[in-house]
C-alpha cells in the first residue's frame, strides 16, 4: 500500500493513470459508441431544425411585443414623438435593426432616417401569417456603401426589419432539411432547404417511416416556422460506416488529450483558488488607475480605482480571473476595503491640489448598502473634503431596483456621487434612468469602438445622452481610443470619457507622471 502511494506521488504518475483510463474509454467506446452514434445521428437533422425554430421563436417574440407596444400608441403620424418612440423600441429590441411606420401601403418614416422626404412604395408582401401580420423575405436593404439581405415583418402600421445572419447560420442546404413559413388560408411557404420534402399532411412531431427511411416534421407554436427533416437509412450507414472505425481508434488518443486537459485545468483552478484565498491581503493586492476627462478641455476630472492581484509566482491575474472567488468567498467587503485605504494612500499625495476629483471605486451588490459604505468608506470623506467619492454600479446590478434606489438616495444626501457602469450591456433600459437618481451613467465601451463606421449602436448615443441631461444625469463613455471618437462625442454634448487615448489603467507611479496639475501631461 505504502508503495502505491509513494508511485501515486510521482510526477509521471498523473501521465499514467490518464493512460490507464484513456484504455477504459477505448473499451467502453468500442463496446457501446457504435450504437450511440448511429442513434444520435438520427437526431442530427433533428437538432438542426430545433435550434433554427428555437431561433426564429425568440425573434418572433421579440418583434411581436415591440410592434404591439408601438400599435397601443395610437400615433397615426410621422411626428417627432413617434420617431422617438421607434428609436426607443428598437434599443430595447435585441433583433430589430430598424422600425418604419406605414400608411396606406406606403412607408413614411423609419427609426434611423427619421421621415422620408418621399415615400416609399411597399411591394406586395410575400406571405400573411396566421395572425395576420405581413412578411416579406430576403428584401435588398442600402447600408451606406454596401447592401445587405433583411426580413420585414408588418403588423398593424408598423414594419420590423431584421438581418438574417441570427436564424439563417445553419446551412440549411447541405442536410436533409425543408424550412416553410405557414400563412393564412395558403398552402406553406417554402423557405429553403429541400423542396422536396413537405410538411402539410403531417402531425406535429409525427414521424413517417418508409422503407429508405424517416422524415419528422417539428413546427413552431409561436413563430409559424415548420422544418421538415428526413434521415435516409443508406446515409446512416454511408457516412458513420467510415466513421465508427477511425472514431474508436482515435477515441483513446483523444481521451488522454482532453482528460489531461481537464485534468490540469481544475488543478490550476483549484490551485490559483487555494493560492488566492491565501494571498488575500493587502501586498497581494494591486491598485491600477485610468484617468477620467473633461473631453473639450482634457481636463483631469478623476480616475477609476480597478484592481489586479499578484500570484505568488508574480504573475499579475486580471479581475475576471478571481472576483467570482471574492463573492464564493463573501469576502466583498473585505476585499473593497483594501482597495480603498490602498487607493487614498496612494493617490492623496497625487492628487490632493486638484478640486472636486472624483475617485471612482466598483462596489460589489452586495455591499451596496449606506452602513456598509459609509463604514468602509466614511473616515476619507472627512479626511478629505476636497475630493469626491463615486461609487460604481454595474447596469446587471440594478436588477433589485427598489433597494438599490433607496442606497442611492441616502447616500447622495451624505455627499457621494452614484454612477451606473457599462450602461447598455445589461438588463436595464432607457427607462431605468427615470427611476435612479444615478448622477453618471458610463456608456460601455461597445458603443463607441465603431463609430467611424456608423454603427446602429453608436448611433443611439446622441438619444441617450439627450435623455440623461434631460433628467439631470451626466454621461461619461468608455472605451475611446481615437481622436475622431473624441470629436464625434463632444458634437454630441458629452462631456466625460476614458479610455487608451487618455490613459491605460496603471499603478499609481505611473499615474502620478500622467498628472500635470488638474491636466494630463
């Protein structure tokens, strides 16, 4: 026994017993995977279709409920308001591209040209739908210098338009698959695929066998989609034959790879877990900083407090890599509190002469309660009255809005600043701004990286920064990295951003050779 565990302890060990289980699965795989493979091939096609209807139902409802909250507006004009309320749905949307309103089969108005100096005249529709909506397929849509292939769907006086790269990835074409769309008191639409196979005549779900093999017809119950799919016997055996023999062979080789794989992965992750709950103290612990702007004057405004830790190889591991360990641990509190009394001892001596910086630190959601900060927090505040506090909420935190509005109005009435971090990525929408007496919301990075090209997302930061003044909240983008993005933003009344231009995230040493008074140097 003493033997088996003094081998056990060797470093050639591992490499055996991954060898030693690889033969088991070679053995299992040549007793039992034929039969599995060929099984699961059946459902090949199958999956195929499953996903595309999946896909196509979640566009479906997506376009369904934005076109009915527009029709309960009850707007019979291209007015300002309802060119508005189209830019509004489609940021809420995540499939549609662009909204246009129609009347009397002519197109006046869309979300991204506003209204049309002349209308557009609306071809006959490819298809109704069951509930009556109209559809047209593949339609030639002009993106500034090149066109693209969309689908438009029209319900009541309001047209979705929707790119089809989302539901059309799977090569329908090269499997034994028939995609229909059903209409209203006409035979299916066929979509693609292979014609020759139908879907009127069969049950949902129901399937046909015949002597060359199976064809099962799978229908949405939300999207009027129907996919055909057949499974011819000859292919089966065709195309697997060739394959049993070279996936058994090639099953033990595998095996070792992916198992060591593995293997080494949870060992490095159990390891750098181990390793970090030791190592969490404040000499593990790093605090970087990037600079925050006045975009017209580059006026250094504050910095944003991000954190690093050094693994005992001194190896510098990102945030991504050992958050999720502090919330396991629920040492949130903890961890954020090194953060700040590192920063303030690092930053004071830089930054004391400038008036109003905003130090700005992310707050776990758990800890985003008035005792809790102010305990953390509180005694640099009366430190230092000069400086501003900005606590950071990212937007997917916002989900248990009632609480967090609360903290927010308490802690603004004892002097902190509130900002809503990678605005647009999470759950929220331009809505949620109403409701949270945020002082910034931080625009993500997202928005910004294709501006010179014209993005639709880029295009709704003029709409967001016009809502954010409106109920008194200032927007900061993040992510620049051009001077052309610089240019475009101040045209549009934004008055603060970060990013590479300005500034990578840094220790405070090289912080402080950024910083010439209240400028960058």
């Amino acid at each position: 026994m003493n033997f088996i565990f003094r081998f056990l302890n060797k470093k050639h060990s591992i490499s055996l017993l991954i060898f030693f289980f690889s033969v088991f699965l070679f053995a299992f795989f040549t007793g039992g995977a034929v039969p599995v493979i060929l099984e699961n091939y059946k459902q090949k096609n199958g999956n195929y279709a499953y996903k595309y209807i999946g896909e196509m139902d979640r566009v479906s409802a997506d376009i369904a409920a934005t076109l009915k909250k527009l029709n309960s507006l009850k707007l019979d004009e291209c007015s300002d308001e309802m060119i508005k309320q189209m830019r509004f749905a489609q940021f809420e949307s995540k499939y549609i591209k662009d909204i246009g309103f129609s009347k009397n089969n002519k197109l006046l108005c869309t979300s991204g040209l506003g209204k049309l100096d002349k209308p557009f005249d609306e071809l006959p529709a490819d298809l109704t739908t069951p509930g009556g909506s109209l559809v047209w397929l593949k339609v030639p849509i002009k993106l500034f210098n090149f066109e693209k292939y969309a689908h438009v769907v029209r319900t009541g006086s309001y047209n979705a338009v929707f790119n089809t790269s989302e539901i059309d990835r799977a090569d329908i074409s090269a499997s034994n698959i028939a995609i229909y769309v059903m209409q209203k008191d006409k035979p299916p639409y066929f979509y693609g695929g292979n014609r020759d196979l139908t879907v009127d005549s069969v049950t949902d779900g129901q399937a046909i066998y015949d002597m060359k093999g199976m064809k099962t017809v799978l229908c949405s119950t939300s999207s009027n989609i129907c996919a055909a799919v057949y499974i011819s016997y000859s292919d089966i055996i065709q195309k697997e034959a060739s394959l049993i023999f070279g996936i058994v062979m090639l099953s033990a080789i595998s095996t070792i790879f992916v198992m060591k794989y593995l293997y080494d992965t949870l060992n490095r992750f159990k390891g750098f877990r181990n390793r970090f709950k030791r190592g969490l103290t404040p000499e593990k612990i790093l605090c970087y900083y990037q600079p925050i702007v006045e975009l017209k004057t580059s006026r250094l405004i504050g910095c944003e407090v991000l954190c690093r830790w050094v693994d005992f190889d001194g190896r510098v591991a990102s945030p991504i890599e050992f958050l999720g360990i502090v919330k396991e641990l629920q040492k949130t509190k903890e961890f954020t509190q090194i953060i700040i009394d590192k920063a303030f001892a690092e930053l004071t001596p830089v930054i004391s002469d400038i008036p109003a910086f905003k130090i700005s630190f992310n707050i776990f959601p758990s800890d985003f309660r008035t005792e809790t900060i102010v305990d953390m927090v509180g005694k640099y505040r009366e430190e230092h009255p000069q400086l501003t506090i900005n606590l950071e909420l990212t937007e997917d935190e916002l989900i248990e809005l009632a609480k967090v509005s609360a903290a927010i109005d308490e802690l603004r009435a004892k002097g902190y600043v509130i900002s809503i971090d990678d605005f647009g990525t999470g759950y929220s929408s331009l809505s949620y701004l109403r409701d949270i007496n945020a002082d910034y919301i931080k625009i993500d990075r997202s928005f910004v990286k294709e501006i010179e090209h014209g993005s639709i997302k880029s295009n709704l930061i003029p709409n967001i920064v016009n809502i954010a003044n409106d109920i008194g909240t200032q927007v900061i983008v993040e992510g620049i990295e051009k001077r052309e993005q610089i240019d475009y933003l101040i045209s549009y009344n934004v008055l603060y951003g970060q990013g590479y231009i300005f500034g990578r995230p840094c220790p405070a040493e090289e912080f402080s050779k950024l910083v010439c008074g209240d400028r960058l140097c």
